[in-house]
C-alpha cells in the first residue's frame, strides 16, 4: 500500500480544521482543557509510587506484592486505550474527558478506604482507569488543531506526563504533615488524604471541560464504519511503533513509578528524597515532548530514533553494571583487588536523568507519524500504540521485581531495559536496511566508497524514503 503525502496532507487539513474561519477559541480552549485535565490524571495514574512505601509499612506487603498493585493500575490505564481513542473520534472529546474525569474521581476517593491488600488491588485497578486519558486526548486535540499545529499541539498536551512528579512533590509533606490527624470526622490523614485531595480536582476539572469546552465538538469518526476504524491496524508499522512506545513510554510509567523506591533501598535515602530524584527523571521525560515533536519535523522521526535509542543504551547499558571488583590470585597465596566499580547516587541520577530526555523526545518521534499517514484515524491508530506502550508500563515493574528476586541484583531492573530497548533498535535498523535495499538495489553489493553514479541513486532513493517509511 502506498502513501501519497500530498493526499494525505488534504486529508488531515480536511480532519483538523486548516481552513478559513478556524475557530482559533475553540482549539485553544481543548488544548488547555485537555492537557491540565491529563496532567492530573497521570498523577492519579501513577500515585502508587509515592504511595507505596507507606502503603507497604501499613499492610506489611512485600516488594512483589507492592509491585502488583503499581502493575494493576499501569494495566487497566492501557487495556481501554485502543477503544478510547475510537470511542472520542465518534462522540467526540468533550464527553469522553468529562465521564473520564469523573469515574476516576470516584475511584479515587474508594482508595482512601482500602482497608486490605486485596481491596487495593482492586481499587488501584479502577483507578489506573486515568491512564486511558492520553489516547482520548490526543484524538480530540487531533481533531481541532490545524495540520501545521499538531505536532506542537500534541507535544504540549504529552507533557502532561509531568504529572507523574506531581505526587513526588505533595506526597511525602502532606503524607508526613497529616499523619494521625482526622478531617471533617471522616476523612484520615497520612497517605489516605492523598486520593482524596486528587478526587476533588478531578471533580472540578469534569465541571469545567463540561461547561467550557466546546459545545459543538468535533468527531471525525463519526458515521465511519468500526471496520474502516480498525482497517490501519492491519499495517506492521502500526505494531512496530506500538514496540518503540513501549520502550520510550512503557519504561517511563515503570521507572516513575519505581524508582522512589529504588532510591530508598540502594541509596538509603527518605521518601521526601527520593521523590525529588524521581522528579528529576520525569521533567525532562514529559517536558521535552514538544521538542521531540519539533525535532522530528525538521530532521525526520526515524533520525530522532536513532539518537533516542543510542542515548538509550548508553545510559542503560552504564546503569545496569552490578558494583564489583576484579580479585587477583597470586602465586604467593595472595589477593589483590582492582578496578572496583560501584556507581554513586550523583552519577546514577545524571545517568537516569539523561535516559528521561530520551524517552521525553522519543515518545513525541513515535507519534509524529500518526496524525500525518492516519488523519481519519487517529483514534484507533493512536490508541493502539498506547495501549501496547502502556502495557510495557504493566509488565515491566513485576519484571523488575522477579529479575532482581533471581539475580539479587538491584540493577537487573536497567539490564531489562537494556534488551527490550536493543531489540527495538535492531527491529528499526534491519527495517532501514530493507527500505534501502529495496530502494537501491544496485549498491548492495558496494563495501567501497560509492561512486558519482550511485550517489545521485542514493539521492533518488532519499526523495522518496518517508513514504517508504510509512509502508515499512
């Protein structure tokens, strides 16, 4: 199947409103709207974090049960994203985001009366029901922005994922100054206070996108059969991306989400602190999003990848190196050591740091593409891709657990990253060589510097490789 780039330009502007007599209000209102909206349910979304260690110390939980609970919500934020993302496309984004809102507000508030592990669990479940957010959000901010704006649109209503840090920032003060205390005579403090503050944002945020967003939405999907929804599923590219999502945002809910508590076992460090350190990681990872989507206009989303997996691998590959030393036997009878190695909480922290501005940009590269081959369905496309990446969220902190249960080695959790980013890399560059295999046939057997000849076939090759790219 081929792509024409000129048709799907008019599609698109067809689909996002690029035409005379824009309603300019109206788009700035949904981005707004919609960003401030998924910001505070990322938070809710991956409150466990912070959550957990108190959490842990009540109900006597292990790490692989406390695991469970982040896996839990992770999952039920993915599993509902594909029909999201359709589901706004067909009754449009004002709806959607108010009943979302609102349901997780419910949610929330239930988790401050758990009083078993097998009640969290179920209530982190619901609540992880805030992650599905994303896929409505980016389908509705599709629809209203012009074409020329989407990639900066969609960059800036991603880096809602800041609001993971959110937690990191009120948790431990409010946790810490509430402990003990009883509000109202019904509401305990310490970490049950927690969902209940975000139950009563969620609950304003659902009355002011109800009342202020636009009455007259938009919905590009509606009157489109469910099987012409799905029909670009069908497409490998779709499932290729869904993998380098889960690399670039799978791997970013997991670390948000587990490293206050890594922080606190290898480093001994309070929760107040590790939570600063963890914001550390999550600014960059969402705020960079907007300059992921730029960078991908200008230089093409294929050469971002190839910057954010290398980046990728370097920092994992440093982070995922046990401390140790090399002892020698001498044939006196004695020992020598040499070369230890043990990484220290300021160059771990610079390590992961620059691992979250590698994913913050990635993730914008990943879905740089689908607004622009999928104008018509965004929804479905983009639900996918977030669905799968969020399920990567899912399994990756019981990963981390079992992999460090086996080995007894905190930093298995980055050799897991590692592999899964690795195979990513690997799966985009054989797909680069084929593309220019096919392309350019005639060099496949050039180990030498090409001549004047297979340079200008080189170039041929170039002028068309995006919508190569798109097919791959």
């Amino acid at each position: 199947m081929s792509v024409n780039p000129a048709h799907h330009d008019q599609m698109a502007e067809a689909a996002a409103g690029d035409r005379p007599g824009d309603d300019v209000r109206g788009r700035t209102r949904v981005l707004t709207l919609s960003s401030i909206s998924f910001t505070v349910m990322f938070a809710v979304w991956l409150m466990f974090g912070i959550l957990g260690k108190p959490i842990s110390k009540e109900f006597h939980l292990s790490e692989v049960q406390l695991s469970w609970i982040i896996a839990a919500a992770v999952l039920n934020g993915s599993i509902w994203r594909l029909p999201a993302g359709m589901v706004t496309d067909r009754l449009g984004g004002r709806r959607v985001m108010t009943a979302m809102l609102a349901a997780t507000a419910v949610a929330a508030y239930l988790v401050s009366l758990a009083d078993s592990y097998a009640m969290l669990l179920v209530l982190a479940f619901l609540v992880g029901f805030a992650g599905n957010s994303f896929s409505a959000g980016i389908a509705w901010n599709s629809a209203w922005q012009p074409r020329r704006h989407q990639g900066f649109a969609l960059g800036v209503f991603g880096a809602g994922n800041v609001g993971a840090s959110v937690t990191k920032f009120i948790g431990p003060p409010l946790i810490a100054g509430t402990a003990g205390a009883t509000y109202l005579g019904f509401l305990a403090g310490g970490w049950r206070l927690v969902p209940v503050v975000y139950a009563v944002l969620l609950l304003i945020l659902a009355a002011a996108t109800w009342f202020l967003a636009p009455r007259q939405d938009r919905m590009p999907g509606r009157g489109i059969p469910l099987r012409a929804q799905l029909m670009p599923l069908k497409q490998l590219r779709v499932w290729r991306f869904s993998l380098y999502y889960v690399a670039v945002f799978g791997a970013y809910v997991a670390l948000a989400a587990w490293l206050p508590t890594y922080y606190m076992d290898n480093f001994e460090v309070s929760l107040q602190t590790a939570a600063y350190l963890t914001a550390l990681f999550i600014f960059p990872a969402s705020l960079l999003r907007p300059l992921g989507g730029s960078l991908s206009d200008r230089l093409g989303a294929r050469r971002v990848m190839y910057w954010t997996f290398g980046v990728m691998l370097v920092s994992a590959g440093v982070l995922m190196m046990p401390p140790g030393h090399i002892v020698v036997d001498h044939v006196d009878g004695t020992q020598t050591t040499h070369l230890a190695y043990q990484i220290g909480i300021v160059p771990f922290t610079v390590l992961v740091v620059l691992l979250g501005c590698a994913m913050g940009i990635g993730k914008a590269a990943v879905y740089k593409h689908i607004p622009e081959y999928f104008p018509q369905s965004v929804g479905p496309v983009g639900g996918l891709v977030g669905t799968l990446g969020g399920l990567g969220g899912f399994f990756l902190p019981p990963l981390f657990a079992y992999t460090k249960a086996w080995t007894g080695l905190p930093s298995s959790t980055f050799l897991v990253l590692f592999l899964l980013i690795a195979g990513c890399a690997i799966w985009m560059h054989l797909t680069v060589v084929r593309m220019l295999h096919h392309e350019s046939p005639d060099l496949a057997t050039h180990i030498e510097k090409p001549s004047h000849t297979d340079r200008a076939a080189v170039s041929a090759g170039v002028a068309i490789r995006e919508p190569e790219e798109a097919r791959a």
